[in-house]
C-alpha cells in the first residue's frame, strides 16, 4: 500500500518506529495531488514548500528524541473556511479570493500543537452553502469514486481529497449536514462534534448556532484522533463547553454489548430509495448481532423531513445574513472599482462578490427577519427547533445511538439539482435536525448502491457522548470490512 | 403571503444586493416556493412552545477583565481593500 492510503494510526507507528519519514509522507501526498487534483479540483491551495518544510523539522525533532505531539508529521487538508495565519482563507467565494487571514483559527493552532503538517485548503459551497459543491468560485469539486457524480457539500473538498488518498486527514465543517453527507457520498468517514465541543474561533460564520468543525478520514479510529487533537474549551469562543474532554480512543474497541440502538420509523418513509432503506436496515441488524439491542423509537417532529429542513433553512438564512453583512468592501476582502459613493461601494461589491446560492439565501434570511415576517418565520422556526430538541431528548431516554441513512440517496450526478434549489435543499433531511438539535452525528460507509457508489449510516448521540458514538460507529466499521 | 417582485427590491435593498429585472422575477418565484414548503411549520401546534436561539444552557460567558495583547494595527490593516495612515479608507459618504 502507498503511504498516502494508509491511515493516520498506521502511520503514526511507523513514523515513530523510524520506518518512514514525515517528508516521505508528505511528498507522497504532494505526488497524488499533482497526479490526480488537475481532475478532482479538491483543492483551493497547497502549500507544498511550507508543508515540506515543516515536514523537515518534524523528522529533525524526531530524530534528536525531541517530545512530539499526537499526530506528529501526519498531512492534514483544511476547509477554505478555516484561517490559517499569512495563507489564503477564500471560503469558495469571489469576496475572499485573495483574503489572508491575520490569525490561526483554534483548531489550526490546536493541529499545530499536535504537529500535523497542513498540507492545504479545500474546496467547498461558497461560505458552506450548499450540499454538492458546486456553488464554489473556484469551480466545482468531482466525486473521486465516479468524476460524473457531486462530491456532496459544502466540506466536498475535504471529503474527497480524503476519498482520493490527496491527505491523510481532513477537517470540514458542518451547519445542516456538511461533514457527514460529503463524507457519506464519498465513502469515508465524517464526525459533527456536539455544538461547542470544538472552537469555533477562525471559523468563517455561516450560521452560528449551527456551524460546527468536524473531522473526515478514512476509518472511525482517525477520526478519534483528531477529535482528541482539536476538542476542548476556548475562551475565545464563548460557545465552547467547558467541560473536560475524555480519551476518545480508551474505549473505542470495547463493544457495544448492552447499548440500545434507536431507529425510528419516520426515517423510513414510503418512497425512500430501496437500496439506501435496506442498508440502514442491514446495519442496525449487523449491530444487534455485535450485541446491541434494537429499539423502536418516535421522532414525529425531528424525523419529519419538512419541519426540519423548513425549520433548518429559515434559521440557516436568517443567521446567514446577518453574519454577511460584514463583507462590505471596507475591512477585507473584494471591493467594487469606480467612482461610487459608499452605498454604491456596499451594493457593487456585495453584488459582484457573492454567488447566486449566498445572495439567494441572504435575501430569504432577511425577508424572514425583516419587520412583519419575523414572527410568522424566524420565530415560528425557532419554536419547532425546541420540539425538534425534544423529540431527541425523549427518543435519548429509551435508546443510546439513533441509527438512520445520512442522505436520502447515493451521490447525483453534476448539474443534476443545480437548477432546483430546493431539491438540493433536500439532500439535507437526515442530517439538519442533528445541528439544529446541537447533538454529535457521525456517518460511516457500509454499504455500495448498484451504481458502485457508497452510502453512508447516520449515527446520533446525546451531547457530548462523542466516545459512545465513535465506538458504535468503530463496531459498525468491523462489520462492513 | 405571497412575495411581489416590489417586496424583493425592498429586501434586496435592505440586504445590499442589486438585481437585474430578470434576476428580481427569478428571485421572486424561487423565494415563493421555498416560503410555501417552509409554511408547512404551520401545521404544528406551537403555542406557548418556548423559541430556542441557541441549543447551550449558557449565559453570559465572563472572564477577568485583564489586557491581553491585540492583533498588530499592520495585521489588520493589511487585508484592507484602501487604507491611509492607520485608518480604514471608504469613498466619501456624503455627496
């Protein structure tokens, strides 16, 4: 097996055992990127020289017996939303095109703490808004498994740089589904951690009281590492818990005897895909085989598709524009050339910045939040997201993990939904109550369609239980290899 | 309540975003069908149901007041489309 398809647990122990190098690592993903990239277009930018550097010093650190930290000499890809100080931060938008971001985000100094080496910056739905990735400025990004297919979105570019062995690991983020569908629709694995359970310091906003950094690797025991590397309190963002993070990996291969697996019947509609129902069915069954106990459980609002994508969009837009009004062509990013006054200056360069999919839903949150619709709308949404956070919090007090399908289908193919916004919207029915909620979701490959695609199983878990979740989705993992 | 191509000129405004007149005709559909699927919520009862903003049981988040140091001025001022001196530059404001 080349170096770029191992995984970062198998190259953690031969790179401390001196097998291999962390500049032979890196130089062996820098290779697959310049063989395959030009194709796949999961990068915005690589930043080969300063990764190779880092790389030197690694090896030079390791080679003194220096300490290292946890995922010491490890490629990591970063989602165009996250700052990385003196390098390019676009979020997939014309607007940020050649913005360079002052500061690391948390997370970034978290990863740098524990010596990863970062690669690049991925591709993704301009300012994370979209579920196939081609709402990017920088064109879209193709589904390694099959070039006519979407990645998913809007973390495409990290899913599939990890799907194409580009990186070892990767960081995406998620508001309404954007780490597990990409994830699910490239066959790896993609965690939302609990709301506040990872900094959101550094993230470019998209929504809030939504967003959510998360990790995508190739295997469950990965994406436990980097959990543990980027989890934790930060007084930077007064949304971070601050309570201790435990060792994701102590119990991840101790079972799942006992625990309760929760399916519920709304994720199960007439109509679903054949393929997709079978695959849930077949791995809540596998599991009950591993030893846990399957359970029925009622998700009436929460599992219902319209309430959570109506509820899921409404507060989406609403957040949305009001977080973009920053971009006014005054502090960064682009501003409109001419003799304009400032209103003119605001209107050009907003108009000239943002794609059709952001002015779109910065027009609908602010309709919904405007004066006469608030209450009809913004409000209205808000009031379901309490029965939304109620049905999981009942469903949570018969069962352990809810077990469903992370997207109603496989990966579409290009273009496919681009004319019909709100078919795309669609793509997000299983995964925008898990944001909405604020509860950690992770999806893990199991199955391939008859079209040779993966699809991907959605598994939830109260706040903060992320251990008990990677270990199902760990048992879940032994039964699909 | 159905959207008026002159409701979304008014939103348009209020968001900073101009449109073409085609564009403001294609917006105004799109914005009507997603509205009717999202008063769908109407049918749940949600009377006397308390709005949550935010999923966290947090209040305000206080630390010590303490200076800390801040971003250099040239950091800042750096990704600025027009700057003089340690200023933001904008064009003139009143004509």
């Amino acid at each position: 097996m080349a170096l770029n398809e191992a995984t970062a647990h198998e190259l953690i122990t031969r790179l401390q055992q001196r097998e291999v190098t962390a500049r032979e690592l890196v130089q062996a993903t820098l290779d697959r990127i310049d063989a395959v990239d030009g194709q796949i277009n999961a990068f915005i930018s690589i930043d080969a020289e300063g990764a190779l550097t880092h790389a030197d010093e690694i090896d030079r650190r390791r080679a003194k017996n220096e300490p290292l930290g946890p995922l010491a000499g490890i490629p990591i890809a970063l989602k165009d939303v996250l700052c990385v100080r003196g390098g390019r931060t676009t979020c997939g938008s014309k607007i940020l095109e050649h913005y360079i971001a002052p500061y690391d985000a948390t997370a970034v100094a978290q990863l740098r703490a524990a010596d990863a080496i970062i690669i690049g910056k991925t591709n993704m739905d301009e300012f994370a808004m979209g579920s196939s990735c081609e709402n990017s400025y920088f064109g879209p990004t193709l589904n390694p498994r099959d070039p006519e297919r979407v990645p998913g979105g809007s973390s495409g570019g990290s899913a599939a740089a990890v799907a194409a062995d580009e990186t070892i690991l990767a960081l995406g983020t998620d508001t309404g589904g954007s780490v597990r569908q990409p994830a699910g629709y490239c066959g790896v694995v993609g965690l939302k951690p609990t709301y506040g359970r990872v900094s959101r310091y550094g993230l470019v906003a998209y929504a809030s009281s939504l967003d959510q950094i998360g990790p995508i690797s190739k295997d469950v025991e990965d994406t436990a590492l980097l959990l543990q590397a980027i989890a934790g309190h930060d007084p930077r963002d007064s949304t971070s818990i601050d309570v201790p993070v435990p060792d994701y990996l102590a119990g991840l291969k101790d079972g799942i005897k006992g625990l309760k697996v929760g399916l519920a019947q709304e994720h199960f509609p007439a109509g679903l895909d054949a393929e997709v129902a079978t695959a849930a069915q077949s791995a809540a069954a596998t599991l009950a085989d591993a030893g846990a106990e399957l359970v029925d459980v009622q998700l009436p609002v929460a599992g219902h598709p319209e309430y959570c994508i109506g509820t899921y969009y409404l507060i989406a837009m609403g957040e949305a524009s009001a977080n973009l009004t920053r971009y006014d062509g005054v502090k960064y990013g682009h501003r409109a050339e001419g003799d304009l006054n400032l209103q003119e200056m605001y209107l050009r360069t907003r108009s000239e910045g943002f794609g059709e999919e952001v002015k779109r839903r910065i027009m609908l949150g602010t309709y919904a939040l405007s004066a006469g619709y608030y209450d009809a709308y913004y409000r209205k949404a808000q009031q379901v997201r309490t029965l939304i956070r109620q049905d999981f919090e009942k469903a949570f007090t018969t069962c352990d993990i809810l077990l469903s399908p992370v997207a109603p289908t496989t990966a579409f193919r290009l273009g496919e939904q681009t004319d019909d916004p709100l078919q795309m919207y669609l793509n997000d029915i299983y995964t925008a109550s898990v944001n909405l909620a604020g509860i950690p979701g992770i999806s893990v490959p199991y199955a391939n369609g008859a079209d040779g695609l993966p699809i991907g199983i959605q598994l939830l878990a109260p706040p903060l239980e992320e251990a008990k979740l990677l270990r199902m989705a760990y048992a879940l993992e032994r039964t699909t290899a | 309540m159905a959207v008026t191509v002159e409701e979304v000129r008014g939103v348009a405004a209020l968001a900073r975003l101009s449109f073409s007149p085609a564009d403001e005709e294609r917006l105004t559909g799109e914005l009507n069908r997603i509205l009717q699927y999202m008063d769908r919520l109407n049918e749940l009862d949600t009377e006397g149901v308390e709005p949550t903003s935010h999923v966290l049981p947090l209040a305000n988040a206080f630390r010590p007041d303490e200076v800390d140091p801040s971003p250099a001025v040239a950091d800042i001022l750096a990704a600025a489309p027009q700057r003089q001196e340690s200023y933001f530059k904008v064009p003139r404001i009143i004509d």
